[in-house]
C-alpha cells in the first residue's frame, strides 16, 4: 500500500511556496482578477525561488524532483490565487514535454532558461474545433525545402502572449507532430483575449501561426508522435488542474471557517449552529477524499506508471469537490458571499471554470468508462 503522507522535504518545500504565495501572490490576486494580466514579473520571481524548476534535473539548472512537489507548487498558489497558478501549469507542461520526449540538445537548449523562470512557456495545443478532441486539431505543418511551415490557429492558450518557448502541435501529411520552437519565431501573432468568468490571472489569447518558418531541429520527438506527447502532458497537466481545484476549495473553506466563527446569528455564532457545523464538516471530507486521489495520481507518475484512469478520476473529483465547496461557502457568507469581489465569489467563478479547463468533466468520464470497458 502507498504511502501518501509527505515527506519532511515535501512539508519544507509547501511551508516555503506558502509563505512566499502568502506574502507576494494574495496581496495582488483581487486586482489581477478585476484586471487581468499575466503578472510576468511575479512568474519570473517565482523562478528565482526554485519553483519553476522542481522536475527539471539538477545539472540543468532545477531541482530533480517530481509530480508530487509539482502539485504542491500549484495547490499552494492556488490557495492565494488559482488565476497566477494557471500561469504555472503550461510552463510545466512544456518542462514535462521537453523532458520526456525532447532531444538531449533540446534539454541544454530550452530547460535552464525555463527553470530559471528567465524564459516562460506556453502549450499551444487547443484550437476552436478540438481541445479534448485532439484529432479535430486542423493546424498543419507544410514541408518547405528542408525545414517546414507552421500554418493554423490556436484558442485559449494560456501565456500566449508573453511566452518565450512553445510547444504547438501540427500535421505533417496527416500525422501529429509536436513542435518547440521560440517565441521569437517569424509570423506568431497574439489574437483575441478571452473574458473568462474565472482564473483571470492566467489570461488567454488565441494564437495564430502565419507561416512560421521551423526546422527539422524544432520537431520534438519523432514525425508522428504528436498524439503520444499531446496525451502524456495532458495526464501530468491534469494532475496539476486538480491541484488548483483542491486549492481553490481550501481557499473557500477556510473562508467559510473565518467566517462562521465571527458571525453571529440567533445569539450564537455561525459555527456553533449544528447545520452549519455539519456542512462544513462535509465540504472538509470530501476536500479530504479529492486530495487523496490527487495524490495518488501523482505518486503514479512519479513511479513511471500508466496513470490516465487515476489522473482522470482525480481532476474529475477535485473539480466537483472545488465547485460544491465554493458553493457552500458562498451560502454561509450569505448575502455578503454575493458581493462582486469578494473572495466566495471569485472561489466560485474560478472553481467553475476549472470544471472546464485542462479537459472537462465530460472528457474526464470518457477516459474512466475506456477504462471500465
């Protein structure tokens, strides 16, 4: 039987992320909400710290560590600002792609930069007729010469418009191929930001590739294996979106907990009233029971396991328990959990949205009845 319990280094390692997410994310997270921006300068702070290169090996600048110190680098942001946490996760995911399936030149060239935070990366993998349908995707890449040419369009991608690498998927003669390439790159353009409803932080763009010049040295893995990169990013980024989901609902319960111990109603306080005490002692088990599946998602990774079922079960439960906690806690607060800008409602939109992003709850049920078939 797994043991889930978190090491002393694990518990040092969430101590500091907290701290620091506690002094330098929350102050700022109801602003870049109202206002939302990709805060780059407190991503790049974020590198010089160390936490942007947790997975990335030593002798490259990061910190050789895994899938569960990557989870607890989100969970913790999430809990000051599930938005700039957002931000994270594709940074990660093109770390975990060059990782897995990049050259050993791509390693030197692309992985210091990024665990530094000197560089930041953007996944460019959605387009308007496919997210979870991958095989919808329609961008393709035209053999020119000896290099090719990216042409196609990309939607709600997070650090668009600010990334200095990117992974981006294309077909060359109809087969899958992922790219990692600079953003500095002839012919990307920055589209339309999106108004989202929550995790405003992480603003997305679409992003249009004109004709982009790449080479045969910007192929990442093998012609054809776009699908393989495409599928094994996606379960370590799902672990990381479960991640954000369990800290949006500790956010919002210890929210709900601030709150009942100082509003009084009938001449008690909210939590000396045995309905509210029973309501939050359900929010705290069911967050309790997301956390384990999230654990054990990552810990699956980390040994190297076969883990979509696991990872699928684990964003598809902490995105359910995220939304149903924000709910709760926005119905202690009562008519005060209503008022735009308050913390329960921005728990709420940003739980919402997660229910959606990184692969909905409909996607997620597909990949566990696969598996139960």
């Amino acid at each position: 039987m797994a043991d889930f319990r978190e090491s002393d280094a694990q518990k040092g390692l969430r101590e500091k992320i907290r701290e620091f997410a506690r002094d330098k994310i929350l102050p700022g997270a109801a602003q870049r909400d109202e206002n939302p921006s990709i805060p780059v300068e407190l991503i790049r702070e974020m590198g010089r710290k160390g936490f942007l290169g947790l997975i990335v090996p030593g002798e490259l600048g990061g910190a050789g560590l895994g899938c569960q110190e990557f989870a607890i680098l989100v969970e913790e942001t999430a809990r000051s600002c599930a938005g700039t946490a957002v931000v994270v996760i594709p940074h990660y995911l093109v770390e975990y792609a060059v990782l897995t399936f990049g050259s050993r030149q791509q390693q030197l060239t692309y992985l210091p930069g990024l665990a530094s935070g000197e560089k930041l990366a953007a996944f460019a993998v959605t387009e308007s007729t496919g997210g979870s349908d991958v095989k919808a995707f329609r961008t393709k890449a035209v053999r020119v010469g000896e290099g090719f040419r990216l042409q196609g369009a990309k939607a709600f991608i997070n650090n668009a418009s600010v990334a200095d690498v990117f992974v981006a998927v294309g077909k060359i003669d109809e087969q899958m191929t992922a790219f990692l390439f600079p953003g500095d790159v002839s012919g990307i353009r920055a589209g339309q930001q999106r108004d989202m409803i929550g995790l405003r932080a992480g603003a997305v763009h679409d992003v249009v590739f004109d004709n982009c010049p790449l080479k045969e040295s910007h192929i990442l893995g093998e012609v054809g294996h776009g699908l393989s990169v495409v599928l094994n990013c996606m379960n370590f980024g799902r672990i990381g979106s479960a991640s954000i989901a369990i800290g949006i609902a500790e956010s919002a319960l210890e929210d709900a907990l601030n709150w009942a111990r100082t509003r009084e109603a009938y001449g008690k306080t909210l939590s000396e009233l045995p309905t509210i005490r029973f309501e939050l002692a359900g929010m705290r088990t069911e967050l309790d029971a997301a956390r384990l599946l999230r654990d054990r998602a990552a810990w699956l990774n980390d040994q190297d396991s076969h883990h979509a079922l696991e990872t699928a079960e684990a964003k598809l439960k902490a995105c359910r328990v995220a939304t149903d906690i924000a709910l709760k806690a926005m119905q202690i607060a009562g008519a005060y959990g209503c008022l735009k800008g308050s913390s329960f409602e921005r728990h709420l939109r940003d739980a919402k949205a997660y229910e959606i992003a990184g692969g909905t709850n409909e996607a997620m049920k597909i990949t566990i009845a696969r598996h139960l078939f």
